[in-house]
C-alpha cells in the first residue's frame, strides 16, 4: 500500500486499507497509529480515535463500532 493513494479514496476505502496493514488483536491506538502512518483523511483517524479505549480482535469488530457510529457501516 502506498500511502499517496489513501488520500483520494472514498473513507470506506481508507480504513478498508488501514484495517487490512494491521495485525489483529490489536489495540484503538494502534488502529490510530496505523492510519496515521498511512496518510488517511483526519475524517478517517477522527473515526478511529473515537473509538472505545479496547482491544479489537479482528477487521469485524472494528468496523461494527464504526458502522453502529457513522451511519451504514462498511462493506466487507
């Protein structure tokens, strides 16, 4: 993944790419540092910082929370 890329995908996308670097389980501030390092949109790490202070055992339990908290949800 090129982080030049992230910027002008659609924010689905973005975290789709950020998701799929990170190694599960994880932790919210890892998910955070990890789209950091990737260049995503501050609308994508203001999502992912928004998220509850846990561990996340997998891509489904991260994108449930963002779903049930930014409308539709993410398609797998």
């Amino acid at each position: 993944m090129t982080a030049s890329a992230i910027p002008g995908e659609s924010i689905d996308l973005q975290i789709a790419d950020v998701l799929r670097e990170v190694s599960f389980p994880t932790y919210k501030d890892a998910l955070v540092d990890a789209a950091r390092e990737a260049g995503a949109s501050n609308e994508v790490l203001s999502m992912l910082d928004g998220l509850p202070e846990q561990d996340y055992a997998d891509v489904t339990s991260v994108t449930r929370l963002i779903g049930g908290n930014y409308g539709p949800g993410l398609g797998a």
